[in-house]
C-alpha cells in the first residue's frame, strides 16, 4: 500500500476513535460495595466512555492528525526528496557527478592532471572527436540542464553517441 495513503488512513481513524464517531465503548468499573463483605448495594455513578489518556476524543483526534501530518512530511522528505532539490537534487545530480568523474578519472591516467567536471568532458571531447568549442559546449550545458533522469539519460545518450565511434566508451550511470 503506499505509505501516504496509509498515513492518511490511520489519521483519519485514529481521529474517528478518539471523536467518538466509530461508537465509543462503555467503561468497566469496579463497584466498591462488591468487594465489602457482606456486599452493599451499588453506588449510583456518572457513565464514563473509553478515552486515550490525552484528555479526551477532540484532543486526541488533533494530536492524530499532527501525527500524520509530521508522519507524512518526514516521508516526504526521505523518500521524495522534498527540501533537498527533488528528483534532480535526489537522483539527477549524484548521477550526472558519476557521469563526469569517468572523464575527470580519463584526464588523471592520461597526463592532463586532475580537471574540474565542464573541463574533463571538453578534454575528452577535444582528444577523441573533431568537435568544436561551440559544439562541445552543447553537448556539456545539454547535461548539466537536465533536471529529470530521463533528460538526464538523453543527455549521456548524446555523450555516447558522438564519443563510442571514436573509442572512448561512456557510462551513463542512474
């Protein structure tokens, strides 16, 4: 089941408990008279109804929904990625890095020392392609615009497809 739904789900009946709307069940109590001997006649009390202990149904029914809700955000940004960039701060972002770091680890083995991710792919590009300047830059801004891993993936593809003719296989990491 997906875990917002049922999130939402156990709010929403915990605060139906609590309101009393599912039909509260009456309270058990223990008359003193019962346990005297010999027993007395039962004291007349006030009816009572099952409660949390948080101070009564619309009380509990509250602390429920905030319970959710704080169950719902701390999904949200663990899972989702809420606060942290989304998709592209989650996933895209560490990809694209693994992405660059195979020509950033392609500069280092090869005497160009250690070059920053936008000069590694150029460095790779100028060696294996007769790309130019203009045409290398399309295909590096093409990467780092892409802010979904599908656009992500098209990106790499174009890498792939200009630089495996010439020799240098490239990885496209998700």
């Amino acid at each position: 089941m997906n875990p917002i739904a049922l999130i939402l789900l156990a709010g929403a009946g915990w605060y139906l408990w609590q309101s009393g709307a599912l039909g509260a069940l009456p309270a058990r109590r223990i008359d003193p008279g019962l346990l005297m001997d010999p027993p007395q006649p039962p004291v007349p009390t006030a009816p009572t109804t099952r409660t949390s202990g948080m101070g009564g149904g619309s009380t509990g029914g509250i602390i429920g929904g905030i319970a959710a809700g704080v169950g719902l955000l701390v999904y949200g940004i663990t899972e989702k990625g809420w606060f942290r960039g989304g998709e592209e701060g989650v996933k895209v972002n560490p990809a694209r890095d693994d992405f660059f770091g195979q020509f950033q680890r392609w500069c280092l083995a090869n005497g160009f020392g250690s070059l920053d991710q936008q000069a590694a792919a150029a460095t790779v590009l100028q060696h294996f392609t007769s790309l130019d300047g203009n045409q290398q830059n399309a295909l590096i801004v093409g990467m780092y615009q892409a802010d979904t891993i599908d656009k992500y993936v098209s990106a790499g593809k174009a890498f792939a497809n200009v630089l495996e003719p010439a020799g240098f296989h490239v990885e496209i990491p998700v």
